[in-house]
C-alpha cells in the first residue's frame, strides 16, 4: 500500500524531527509498503515567511486594531490581543521589508560566523511569528490560552471549523493536496508539540474532505499523552481513523498490514480505534532498540530547513533511566521501561548518517544521555570518528568527572543542556531529582574549564517553592550568566501523568482542577504568587547581559553550528550595544542647530493606552508611540513632538521647524515661543537616544 508519513505545522523549521525517519527506516526494512515523507511543518513554515503574506498579515492586524478601537471598553482578552496587534504593527513595516534577507541569512553559514548578524536576523523572523500570532495563528507556545480549561475532541473540533480555524485551513491547503497527490491509501501524522495539535486537527478534516478513502493515522508524543483519556473525546474519531501511542514503529508497521487485508486490526499492538461506537485498545509494547536501524533520513529535503546544513536527531535511548523527577511525565512518547541502545550500534548510526548525508553536526533527542554512553562513544568518536559537533540532554552526576567531559570535548561535544530546575536542596529534594548544588557548580566549572557550552533549563513555583528558594535559583543563574551560559525557564506547569498530578495533595496543591480536559495536558492550579514576577525579572535581567538575545532556542540547530563555528563564550556577558547609552547633553544653543536626525529606524502609531508604554503626555486616552526598531524602544509622543521628528533630518533647525509649522497653521508671530519648545523635545529626545547629531 502506499503511505504518507507527515510532520505537521507548527515547530522548530531548523532541522528535520527524528520521527518520520525512524518509522521510514523501519517500514523500509520490514514491509513492501510504499512511503512518501513529507515534512508539513517545514512548507508551511517557508511559506508563511514571505513579504506577501507578511504585508497580508500587517494589513489584518491594522483592521483588527481599527475594529477594537472603535469599541467603548475591552476584555481582560481583548486588551491583551490589542497590546500584541499594536506592537506587531509598528514592527510589520520592518518586517516585511527585511525578511527576504533573514531568511537567506538562516541558511548561509558566514551568518553564523556572526552572533550579531544572525542575532538580527533571527530577530526579524521572531518578530515576523509574532505578527502572524497576532493575527491568530497558533504559532505561540501555548496555543490553548484562550480555548479554556476544558479541552476535548468537541472543543478541537468546534475551534478548527471556527473562524480561527477556517483562516488557518486556507493556508494549509496546499499541504493537504500535496498529500493527496501522492495517492496514499494510508497518511500518518506525527504529533510531537502542543503547537502542533490545532493544525493537526485542521489538516485532518481538509484531508477528509479531499481524501476521503485515506485512513488517517495520528502518532507521537502527544497522542500518547491523549491515551489515558481518550475514552472522554471520542469526535478525536471523527477526523482520524487511528491513533498509534508510546512507540510507533511495529505499530505502524502492523496497522499498515491490517489495512491491506493481511491481518486484524486488534493484532496492532498500541492501537487505539472506535469500532461500532466503542473505543478499543489493543496490547501495550514497546521496541527491542538494539534491533531498530538508523534513521533514513533520505525522504526529507535536507537542504531545505531554515540552517545552513543539516542538523540531525539521533537517540541512544528511549525513555529515562532516573525516571524520578515529580514534575515529569517520563517520555510519555515511550511509556515503557528505559533501555539503552549499545553504543557500539549508535556509533555505527553516526558513522552512517555521516556517510549518507554528510552530517556534521548531530543533536541526540534523548531525555538524558546515560554517562557510560557518553564515555564508550566518546571514546569510539576519538578513535575512529567521524568528526563531528553534537550536543545532548544530561544529568549533573557524579559520573560527569572532568576526565570524561575532557574525553567528550575531544569527541566534539559541543553543548550539554540540564535539567537544572531549582538550585534549592530543599526544592531539589521535594522534586526526587537527585541532584546536589556541590555536583552542579563542579561539572559546570568543569564544563567552563574544557569549552563545552551548557544550556540550564529551570522553572520558578514548584509546589511548595518560597519566594527565598526562588530567589537563590535567581541568583545562581545569574551568577553562572557568562562563558559558556545558555538559559531556558518558565513557570511550573502541573502536567497530567506525573507524579505531583496524580496526588497533588501529597505536594500541597488543593485547587488542581484539569476541567474534564482530556486532551489538555497541563491541569489548571494557582502558581505561587512569585513564580511569574521572578520569571520575568530573570528574563529582563538576562536580557540586559545578553548581547545576542534573538539567537533562538538554546538547544536548536542554530545555536550547535554557531557553537562551532564561534566557540563555547559565544554567550558570555558583555554590555549591550554602547549606541543605546544615553548621550551626553547638550547645550540649549546646539539644539537650534541643524543637527539632528533620527537614530534609526522607527515608527510612529496611535494606540490605546498599555502596560508597556509610558502614559501619554497630553493625558488622552490614546498614546502617540515613537517606535525605534533597530533598538527596541518605545516612547510616548505629544502630537507636536510626533509631528517634529517625523520632519527632522539634519537639514532643519529647530527655527526652520518652528517657521515651517507656523506657516502652514497661519500662527504668525508664534514662531519664537514654537521654536523654544521644538528645541526642547529635540533636546528630549536625544537624551533618550532617539536622536542622532547628524555632521554639520
């Protein structure tokens, strides 16, 4: 039969995701079914990131702004929608002007020899996604915000014929008729990330309509973590056929015998399907993982993704061999016990992803990488090669000596991410990580020591956590924020099937409440009232020490090559850009001068008043924002002072202004008093660095 594996919108476009070249490998080596692999995820993506669909994008954002605006009052959601449309606006002009470029950028690899270049340019495409999601696409890392607590079949369903829904179906059309060209009999869908779940359920209902002999498959870590609950939403039926949970590869295999006739469908093992209005589940398995091949990845378009070559995923495991951690739901994606795949096997996979497709640089998808692994590989990598750049998930053990991070630099371990969490004992304890701050600040100097770049992953609010815990996790971090330092935090999220949710009492949570929601996968309760102040007091504080703050996610495949090519202090502190000091006043003769021009890029708009701007200077209900692009300031304007640098380009005086203005509004004799108070705001202005003294 002929099979369509698909790897839907909406995620990390850098790099293809291992799932689809794994089921690919198997089913190639097992079965006669014929496979297409199609990487949705990566098209959308290419597509969206255009200047037509950008300045589409702009133009929504500008009707939907007029449309709110014309409304006496706004909702708690309304106003926050309002905020992100008029930020996305002021920066839609630069935007679409530049975008091009970016993206060129993202795959030429002197970029990367650059932080601030790609720093730019991976700030344009930032900024580029946060104008689509203002314009409701689900690009944002909780997509779920404003569908409510409860979350099911219906709920999915109801959003993706919705308004919302429709406007997202309309650009994943041209997916969907790729698919259906192919002719399959059969089309799985790989779901790994929450952003992935409403195009998921919109792609399938376009595919019902185009394909309707199609049977639909849904797999991944998502479905997965559906599999306990699904019971509660069976409409999940209504627009797929399928679900294949916890590992996929014998799975899929056996399904795609069933539909050609050969066998049963209660003989798939991981199953789940609805039969005469009842949800049926079949026995539970999991993969001998010393017998998978490697990954082919050879039906993707490698030299497609958004990185100047390509990045590859590589597992020496599945599941976690700690296991422990409260928070976690313990690879739900496998739901079996851990097993370790020999590295004599994984080097084997490397020396082959090498020789097939030239890879260089290698991320290892596993929850943490197991130290005997690392040590064996390590060594085989320094013996026999190939010569690579890689970077992988551990954990602070006592095992990481510095003979054995030496041994892996030597291999061309380039960064490890940790699960940090907190850096309080007690929190630590309460969480059953396992770790201890001692090991943390040896393996990290250790790391410094031989030029492994680390990323730490923390969260602020664990139940129980105090506002001293989280402020000494702050601290740390803080401290660590050099050399080799990369960070990515949140707050605590209660997810279903981990320890604290299934007796959240036990850590003292009483308001737990998932809504009925069984497709959600966070359950609602109220964080500690510091976890989100302290998040963003780090974020800003971060921020301000970070000279490239726009270079992405920090396990991405941007961020291994740019380890490469710059070394492990390409995050280490230094000040911003000098140019956004204040300058040095001057005198109230130099301000009547033709001598000024604007610093940069900018753009002027009228909004509602917000948190993240000043409030207006002539009291009204609306502000007049003076937005600089190139340095990421705001400002609130008084029409007069608008008005002023909107003419002020190094060839007026603030005399010449003042005469011009008068002429034009019949003031006479006004003049002098005018020009006083346009050398005022010049002056004004370029304390605040929005102005530049232009050469006389």
């Amino acid at each position: 039969m002929r099979l369509a594996l698909i790897y839907p919108p909406l995620a990390d476009a850098t790099q293809p995701y291992s799932s689809l070249p794994a089921l690919l490998a198997y089913l190639r080596a097992r079965t006669v079914h014929q496979v297409e692999c199609i990487d949705g995820n990566l098209d959308f993506v290419r597509a969206c990131l255009k200047p037509d669909v950008l300045s589409d994008a702009a133009l929504e954002a500008a009707a939907r702004l007029e449309e709110l605006d014309a409304r006496a009052t706004l909702s708690e959601d309304e106003a926050a929608e309002y905020d992100s449309l008029a930020r996305a606006r002021l920066k839609a002009p630069f935007v679409v002007a530049g975008i091009e470029a970016a993206v060129a950028d993202l795959t030429t690899l002197d970029a990367f020899r650059d932080p601030g270049r790609l720093n730019r340019s991976n700030r344009l495409i930032q900024d580029a996604v946060a104008l689509l999601c203002a314009c409701g696409l689900p690009f944002q890392r909780d997509p779920f915000a404003r569908l409510g607590p409860s979350l099911t079949g219906r709920d999915l369903t109801a959003w993706a014929t919705g308004p919302r829904g429709e406007a997202l179906s309309g650009r994943l059309e041209p997916i969907a008729r790729r698919i259906v060209k192919a002719e399959p009999a059969a089309i799985g869908i790989s779901v790994t990330y929450r952003s992935q779940i409403l195009p998921t359920v919109c792609l399938c209902i376009l595919l019902r309509r185009l394909a309707p002999d199609a049977s639909i498959i849904l797999g991944g870590g998502i479905v997965s973590q559906w599999y306990d609950h699904i019971e509660e939403s069976p409409e999940v039926f209504d627009w797929a056929d399928f679900l294949i949970a916890f590992e996929g590869e014998s799975g899929l295999a056996a399904l795609c015998d069933a539909l050609d006739g050969e066998t049963s469908p209660d003989d798939v093992p991981n199953l789940v399907y609805r039969r005469e209005g009842r949800i049926e589940k079949t026995r539970r398995a999991v993969e001998e993982i010393d017998s998978l091949p490697t990954p082919d990845y050879s039906g993707l378009p490698l030299h497609d993704y958004l990185a100047p070559e390509p990045v590859l995923l590589l597992s020496t495991s599945r599941g976690c061999y700690w296991g422990k951690c409260a928070f976690c739901t313990v690879s739900p994606s496998t739901r079996g016990p851990y097993r370790r795949r020999d590295p004599e096997l994984v080097h084997r996979d490397l020396i082959e992803l090498h020789r097939r497709y030239g890879a260089t640089c290698i991320s290892f998808g596993d929850d943490c990488v197991a130290p005997a692994t690392l040590r064996t590989l390590s060594r085989r990598l320094i013996w026999d090669g190939p010569a690579l750049s890689w970077q992988c998930e551990a954990r602070f053990e006592p095992a990481l000596d510095a003979e054995l991070l030496a041994e892996m630099r030597q291999a061309g371990c380039a960064q490890l991410i940790f699960g940090l969490e907190s850096f309080s004992p007690r929190v630590l304890d309460s969480m059953a990580k396992g770790t201890r701050t001692g090991i943390v600040r040896r393996i990290l100097g250790d790391c410094r020591q031989v030029g492994i770049a680390f990323n730490l992953q923390l969260f602020f609010g664990f139940p129980g956590e105090t506002i001293d815990e989280a402020q000494s996790t702050y601290e740390f971090v803080m401290e660590q924020a050099h050399g080799a330092a990369s960070f990515s935090f949140g707050t605590f999220e209660l997810q279903r099937g981990s320890p604290v949710a299934r007796d959240p009492a036990a850590f003292g949570i009483h308001d737990a409440s998932d809504g009925g929601a069984s497709l959600g996968l966070r359950i609602e309760h109220t964080l500690p009232p510091h976890a989100a102040p302290m998040w963003d007091r780090l974020r800003r504080d971060l921020q301000a020490v970070n000279p490239f703050p726009h270079l992405g996610l920090a396990v991405d495949a941007h961020r291994l090559i740019c380890l490469r090519e710059c070394g492990a202090a390409l995050a280490c502190r230094m000040p911003r850009e000098r140019a956004c000091a204040p300058p040095e006043p001057v005198a109230d003769a130099l301000l009547r001068e033709k001598c000024f021009a604007p610093s940069g890029q900018f753009a002027i708009g009228c909004f509602r008043h917000g948190e993240w701007r000043d409030a207006a200077p002539d009291g009204s209900d609306h502000d007049i924002v003076l937005f600089d692009y190139e340095r990421e300031r705001e400002a609130a304007l008084s029409p007069l002072a608008a008005w002023v640098i909107q003419n002020l380009d190094g060839s007026k005086s603030a005399q010449e202004l003042a005469a011009s203005l008068t002429d034009e509004g019949g003031k006479e004799g006004a003049e002098a008093e005018l020009s006083g108070e346009i050398a005022a705001i010049i002056g004004a202005l370029y304390s605040r660095g929005f102005l530049v003294r232009s050469q006389p």
